[in-house]
C-alpha cells in the first residue's frame, strides 16, 4: 500500500515520530449517483487538509490519542468509473488492510460506498450490527434506476443475511422505505430525530453488546444548521454533544471493526464543515481505540 507522507496524511503529524499505526485512512470521494447536491468526491481531500487544523489533545481523555494509535493514510488513487467496479475496488482495498491486523477508516464519498467497505467483515464474521447515523433511511430498493445508489445504501447492506441495522437521526423516507421498515423490525432498529428527545439509550446495551459492529456516518445526520454540507440536508437533525455520547457508548460495549463517514460535500470558503467532519473521525478514532478489547 502507498502512504503520504505523515505530515500530508490525517491530522498531519510530524514524520519523525515513529508510530506502529493501527488505523489506515482510505480517501475514497466516490460520486456515481448524487441525485441533488454534488461534490462529495471532493469530501476526502477536505477532510485531511481540516484536520491538520485538529488539536491532538482530547480534553475529555487527557491526553493525544494518535501517539497510542498511529494512522497512516493512502495517497489518493483513482476510482474505477463503473459503481460496481468501485464497490470492489473499496472492497478489496478494505480486505488487503484487515489482512495486515489494522482498522480502515473510510472517508467519502457518497453513502454507497458502504456496501463496498463492509463485504470483507460480512464475509470474516457471522453478525455485523451497522451503527448507522443518516437524515434517511436509505433503504430503497434502487433509486433513478439504480441499485447501488446513495439512496439504496442500507438496503444494499442488508442483502447480506448476517447484517442488522441500528439507525440513528432519521428524518426522510419513502413510503416504500417505512413499509420495508415495517416488515423487517427485526433487522432494523430507528432511533426517529423527531423523537430524540425520548431516546432511551439503555437500550443500547441489549442492541450492541459484545458485538461485531461497523459505523457508517452520512453527516446529513447532522442538523442542517452546523452541516449544510452535504448533499442532502434536513432540518431537526442531530448536534454534537447529541451525537458523541452514543458513539462513545457502543465503542465501551462492543467491537468496532471499522468506519466509513461520508457524505461531506465542501462548500468553498466554508472550512467549518470539513473541519467539523475531521474532528468527529479524530474522534470516532479515538473512541474505538480508548475502548478496545
């Protein structure tokens, strides 16, 4: 695999310091099926050049997390043209980086590409529990006549009979969406924005304990008000300190074998955003790893 150089790569910290990484970031700015907004395929290069703006130390933590982790990042490649043959590539790159005992964090890119990142641990474990943030529930069978589309992400997911889904922000949906939904509550769990307020998440336990789990970020999760950059915002999403501590939670319950954010379309000008995006991979980062059994 071909790494930037450390100071180029995520956070940016300084090559001389010699750390076993156990994080390898995969800058994947997939956009074959935007419906609305465009841009995401700029996502990944924003994300790493806001997060050299990044403060290493955690206050929460009391320390800085990435000298007890190490995280290399790959230099930009080429995407394939073709979604299917994108989702391989992603894939086969995500399988080559668990064969070497590391965890990739996937940084988008429009949402199909989950489907792509997961295959390796659907075929390495007998159940994976998505932990999902997303304003929609992406859960249509195919969308503008495609099956791999953005919109179709978490029913692509699904397709696997080892695969359950735990959705967090939810706020848009078809009807076709709510009544698969309906049929299928076994697989799938919906914390409804409307209702964050009455979350109870003591559930979490019963939902993720001791299991496998891989974390999929569409940050149109957030509320439209810190992340109008993306391709689809909503309003009455989730904030911040709304957000981490479920994070924080399922990181303390479970395995986390790796993540993708995506979604992220930068607007010029507004580094906010990207920086907002860097900070919350540095942070999902830290959690997996501040936790880890």
């Amino acid at each position: 695999m071909n790494y930037l150089n450390q100071k180029k790569g995520f956070l940016g910290y300084e090559a001389n310091q010699v750390i076993n990484n156990k994080v390898v970031i995969v800058p994947f700015g997939l956009e074959k099926t935007v419906s609305y907004g465009g841009g995401t395929k700029y996502g990944p290069k924003e994300i790493i050049k806001a997060s050299h703006q990044v403060e290493l130390f955690d206050e929460e933590l009391d320390k800085e997390p990435y000298k007890e982790i190490g995280i290399k990042t790959l230099k930009p490649f080429k995407i394939k043209k073709k979604i299917i043959s994108a989702l391989d590539q992603l894939s086969r790159i995500n399988y080559d980086i668990l064969l070497k005992k590391k965890l990739p964090i996937v940084l988008g890119g429009e949402h199909s590409l989950t489907i792509g990142s997961i295959r390796p641990f659907v075929r390495k474990y007998k159940e994976i529990v998505l932990l999902h943030f997303d304003a929609h529930a992406d859960l249509r069978e195919s969308y503008n006549n495609e099956k791999y589309s953005h919109a179709s992400a978490i029913k692509r997911c699904l397709d696997f009979n080892n695969v359950k889904v735990v959705s967090f922000g939810i706020r848009n949906l078809s009807e076709f969406e709510m009544n698969f939904y309906k049929k299928n509550k076994k697989r799938i769990k919906i914390f409804w924005a409307k209702d964050k307020k009455k979350w109870n998440l003591k559930m979490l336990s019963k939902l993720f304990k001791n299991k496998n789990v891989y974390i999929t970020f569409d940050v149109d999760c957030l509320d439209s008000s810190i992340m109008p950059a993306t391709g689809t915002p909503e309003p009455g999403g989730l904030l911040w300190e709304e957000v981490l501590p479920i994070i924080k939670k399922v990181c303390q319950i479970s395995n986390i074998l790796g993540a993708d954010i995506n979604e992220l379309a930068p607007i010029k000008k507004f580094d906010s955003y990207n920086f907002l995006v860097a900070k919350l991979v540095y942070k999902i980062i830290t959690y997996i790893f501040e936790f880890k059994k």
